[in-house]
C-alpha cells in the first residue's frame, strides 16, 4: 500500500481504513519529513476568540461557585439554568 504520511499520522484517516495495519510493518521513505508531518498532525490553531471564549466560560463557572448555587448534574433543569 503506498500513501502520502497524513493518512498514516491523522487518527481520523487510520480509523477510517480499519484494521488494515494490524500485524503490518510500516516502511516510511523519506522518513526525514516525517518530524514535520507528526508536528503538523499534532498542532492546531487556537484564536484569540477561542480564548477570551474560555476566560468566559471559567468566569462564569467561578461567579457559580462563589454564588453558592447548588447545582445538580444529573438534572437536566439545573444545567439548562445555567445557559
């Protein structure tokens, strides 16, 4: 089977064949780009938005505690309370 670095690094594109790899050796050519790919597999992009999303998130949570609410998970009123 030959196949471009990325179907091999990307968990979503491994599950996708299955079980082709069970029991399989593995040669990469031109392993030396292979630091790369794995960096580039492992990394995403994080915007300030996303951010300044979770300082609000951990603000509200933070106001909840302090407030003294008691919260109930497994009521589903409870969490729609909080939205």
């Amino acid at each position: 089977v030959f196949m471009p670095y990325n179907y091999l690094t990307d968990p979503g594109s491994r599950r996708a064949m299955g079980h082709l790899w069970k029991d399989a050796i593995v040669i990469f050519d031109e392993a030396h780009n292979m630091e790369q790919i794995c960096s580039e597999a492992a990394s995403f992009d994080l915007t300030s938005r996303d951010i300044a999303m979770c300082i609000n998130e951990v603000e509200r949570c933070s106001a909840l505690l302090n407030s003294g609410v008691q919260l109930s998970l497994s009521d589903p009123a409870s969490a729609e309370e909080l939205m």
